[in-house]
C-alpha cells in the first residue's frame, strides 16, 4: 500500500551530527472528510513510526490527523557506527510498512582538527 523513500547526506562522518529525511506514500485521511458520492472516507492515519539502529530504538513519532498525506519526517542523529536502520510503521487499517536501509559511518580523520 505504502512506500517510503529516504535521503541521508551523501557521506557520514564518525561523530557528525546529520539529518534525515523520511518521505511516506500514504493517504493520512482524517475521517472528516467525504468522497464525491458524499460518503465519509474512512479515517487511515499512520498510528505511529519507529527508526531502529542496530536493533536499538533513535527516533518515535505519533502522528494525528492534522498531518498531511504523504508525511515527511525529518529528524537528526549523531554518527557513531554503521549498521542497518529499519523504519516501521502502523497505520489505522493494521497496514505495517518497513524501509530497510544500511547506514555506512565513515572513520573520523585523526589529522583534521575537531569542529565546533
């Protein structure tokens, strides 16, 4: 039903901070609303989205119905390892989306000076 796409910065350096962006295909419909015949449409919102690292829990969110369709979540972590990233979600019709993406952490230059 749902597809989700995600941007990463195109290089990750150990210790960074970066963002990512998360962009999922769904219709978020509130419930409030009705379809051309006048029939309400049926209320389907993500419930809720989890991002995994490792098998360790980084980022929750609980959507409402005030979130448009086609939600984009934007959040930040620290770099610290590479591993595999799973982004799950439920929505109102027990639909579970995943997006499976391995995370590749660069090893930070010793002979850089450390930014502030």
């Amino acid at each position: 039903m749902s597809s989700a796409r995600l941007q990463l910065p195109p290089r990750i350096v150990q210790g960074d901070v970066f963002k990512l962006r998360l962009l999922v295909n769904h219709p978020m419909d509130s419930g409030f609303l009705r379809d051309i015949d006048g029939v309400i449409i049926q209320r389907n919102v993500i419930r809720h989205l989890i991002c995994t690292l490792n098998g360790r829990e980084v980022f929750r969110v609980e959507p409402t119905t005030g979130v448009a369709a086609n939600p984009l979540f934007e959040f930040y972590l620290r770099a610290t390892e590479s591993g595999d990233m799973l982004f799950r979600w439920v929505d109102d019709k027990a639909y579970i989306g995943e997006l499976r993406h391995s995370l590749v952490v660069e090893p930070a230059n010793s002979s850089q000076p450390a930014s502030n």
